[in-house]
C-alpha cells in the first residue's frame, strides 16, 4: 500500500503540470522502468534507480539484481546496492558475498560497496571476513571494515578494535572510525580508554568527540561526569557531542545539565540538548522547552524543543502545541511542526483541535496549512479520519483533494468509493483523475 501511494505522488506534479492533449503511454510505469534497467544507458538507469527508490517499488529488485551483477558502471551497482541497503532488501547478498571471495579481482570500490550493503543486511558470518580487512592495506576497505564492525561487530569485535586503537603503530587516520564502531558496538571494556581520550585536551578534536559520543552510546555512568566537564571548554563541537552523549543516560542524572546546554551560545550545543531532552521522562523541562519554542532565536533550536515537547507528552507540553497549530501568526513551519508532533504523539486527543483549524483556515488565500494539514493526514493510519478526508474532498486545492485521495486509499474506507468514482472522472486535473482511479483499484 505504500508503494503505491508514494508511486502516485512521485507522478503527481508531472501530471498535474501535463498540457492538454499530451500523450501519455498507456504502459504502466513499473513496466518502463523495467525495460529501462533491461535495456537503457547508464544515465537512464540511475535516474530509474532513484525513481524505484524514491517510490519502495519492490517488484522490480530481480532486474536490479541481476544489473548490479553484470553491470560495467560502478556509479549503477552503488546505486542498487545503496538502494538495498536503505531497505534492508537481501537480494544480492549472495552476489556481494561471492565478489568479496573475488577480491583480488575487483574494483576498492566495489569491495567498499560490497562491505557496507552486507553490514546493513547483517549478512551472517560478515563480522569475521571484516576482521581481516581492519588491516588491509587500502585504507578505504580498512575504513570501511571498520565501520562494519561497527554494525554487526560483537565483544569480540570490540576487544580487537581496542587492540588497535592502543596500538601505536596501527595507522591514527583509522582511529577515529575505532573509535565510534567501539561506542556502537557498546563494548564495556573500551569506557577507561575512552574517558582518558575525552579528558585529554591535546588530542585530536575529533577523537575527543568521537570519544564523547561513544561514551554515550555504552551507557557507563561512570562517563558522566567526565562528560560534564566538557560543557567548561570553549570548543562548542565538544560541547555538543557531550550534549548528545549525555541524552543517553538516566534523565533524573542528567536532565539539568541538559537544561543548562539549552542556554548555551551555540546553537549546535541547543540543537544537541534539545534533541537529548526529548524523552518522556524529562518532565521537568516542558517551561523551558515551551520558552525555546516560542523565542530561541535559531530555527533548528526551535523546531527541536517542538519535537521534544510532543515526545515528553504532558498536558502542559500538549496544550501548547494545540495553540501553536491554531496561531495565525505563527510561521507554517512552527505550525506544521506542532501539527505533526501531535500526530505522533497524541493523534486522537487532538481530532477536535484539527477539525477547528481546518475550518478556520479553509477559505485563506495561502493554504500552507490545509496542505501540510492534509499531507501528514493521508499518510496516517487511524480510527476517526473520515471527516477529514470528506471535507478534503471538497477543497479547490487540488492537492489537499489528492491528499483526501491518498488517505482514504490508505484506511481502506470503502464508503467513499462513490465519491471516488465521481473524482475518478470529473476532477478537472489528471493528478486527481488518475490518483483516484488508483484508489479505486484497492477500494
């Protein structure tokens, strides 16, 4: 269902666009792509790649398959293998296991390309192929075997990465990559050598940050206040992988601090505070996250305390976001990003605030609202939409009706398919004729 929902709205401001009388090929669009990855020049085919890609289209990873495994272009096989890692899609993980077998007789690149499709499939028995590479002598496949073990690594893994993060001779340029992989990987034993690095004002900046996040993502309580400590340095990029870092431990040790960086000069370092305060437990925090939203003078720091308010999700943080939605003179972009927080957060409590604003701005002449409105309502799933999606319908934007569409497709709601039909053959625009003919089809 998605695909074809995504599918209709890559198309849709072609056709919407579309002069009248123009000839359309009446072959479905899949069947194009296919003979394009069958047939087409390597430009024609990375364009369809990004297509099928943009779209999930699913159908169509056989033929993607096989041109990753014949192609000639590197810039195509990247693009399909880049293209499954997004989606997990495992198809040519047997393909890329036999070229790493082969590897004398290919391209670095494609090794590298190899390394990380597999790491993101989780490819079983990649973690010991990986280990053999973190020495290679190309410094791209050592990189990138590195970060692999990053993501499938076990303790193993992260007991032979501290080996060579201590190692003088292993190459430093490759240190900063341990570093994170040992904080992904979550390896205990790596906290003592870690902190030293974090306290350690000569050395490198970025294994200094690196170290800081890593600490983070382990959990070790005992990185706390080491971490703290950063927030008395100048450098604001310390300070904001110490922000961040932070985020991840228990909210009752570290939500003041949070709160303190949220008062920083930098804006890295409250976009980074923001973000680490957006949890349920930190309740404490709604006054001053309401008073980042309202006047932070960075867009960024105001957006995130806006995401963080819906996540917290007490009554305080929520009424201000009902307000916010419904504030004339509030920017559309704080408005949508109110509206979508309370989406995500507190969908059902909020029906008779939405109902409100969509019937206060339906006859404005700038529809940035009812359009966001409608955009994040036909992508939702859920019980008490039908109205929305009635009076969408009746809307003069075409795209708040395509979105109408597009929602009612999506619920499956049955009792629209009438209504439907008519739009199917009067709407004035193809976009809405043909979005709708598609609906019909899962109605």
């Amino acid at each position: 269902m998605k695909t074809l929902w995504t599918l209709i709205l890559a198309a849709f401001l072609v056709l919407l666009l579309q002069p009248a009388g123009w000839a359309q090929e009446d072959r479905p669009i899949v069947e194009q792509w296919r003979d394009v990855l069958r047939f087409g020049i390597d430009t024609e085919v990375l364009k369809v790649i990004k297509s099928i890609a943009d779209s999930e289209e699913q159908s169509l990873n056989e033929e993607l398959t096989v041109l990753f495994a014949e192609s000639l272009n590197f810039e195509v096989r990247k693009a399909v293998l880049d293209y499954f890692s997004a989606r997990k899609i495992r198809d040519a993980e047997g393909t890329a296991a036999a070229l790493l077998a082969e590897e004398q007789l290919q391209d670095s690149r494609v090794i590298v390309a190899c390394i990380r499709y597999l790491a993101a499939i989780d490819s079983p028995g990649l973690e010991s192929r990986l280990l053999d590479y973190v020495d290679h002598r190309d410094d791209g496949i050592a990189e990138t075997a590195i970060t692999g073990l990053g993501e499938v690594g076990t303790e193993a893994s992260g007991q032979f990465l501290l080996e060579r993060l201590e190692d003088p001779d292993y190459p430093a340029e490759q240190k900063p990559e341990i570093i994170l992989a040992l904080g992904k990987i979550e390896y205990a034993g790596a906290v003592e050598a870690l902190i030293a690095i974090v306290d350690n004002r000569d050395e490198e900046r970025i294994w200094r940050m690196y170290a800081a996040a890593s600490l983070g993502q382990i959990g070790d309580s005992r990185a706390v206040p080491h971490l703290r400590a950063l927030f008395g340095e100048s450098d604001s990029l310390i300070k904001a992988y110490a922000a961040a870092a932070l985020a991840h431990f228990d909210m009752g040790e570290v939500e003041g601090l949070l709160q303190q960086a949220l008062r920083d000069a930098n804006v890295r370092v409250r976009i980074a505070a923001a973000k680490g305060l957006a949890n349920e437990q930190a309740k404490d925090s709604v006054d001053i996250l309401i008073y980042k939203a309202k006047n932070d003078p960075e867009r960024q720091v105001r957006l995130q305390a806006i995401e963080a308010l819906g996540v917290i999700g007490t009554p305080g943080a929520f009424g201000y976001l009902r307000e916010l939605y419904g504030d004339t003179i509030a920017l559309p972009v704080y408005r949508e990003a109110a509206f979508t927080a309370l989406c995500e957060n507190a969908l059902q409590d909020s029906l008779d605030v939405f109902r409100e604003v969509i019937e206060q701005e339906w006859g404005s002449k700038d529809q940035k609202v009812l359009q966001f409105t409608a955009k994040k309502l036909s992508i939702t799933e859920a019980p008490g939409l039908k109205w929305f999606y009635e009076r969408f319908l009746g809307s003069p934007n075409v795209y708040v009706r395509i979105y109408a569409l597009r929602g009612i497709g999506r619920n499956g709601l049955r009792t629209f398919r009438e209504k439907v039909e008519q739009v199917s053959t009067e709407d004035p625009y193809p976009a809405a004729r043909q979005t709708a003919l598609s609906v019909l089809e899962e109605l």
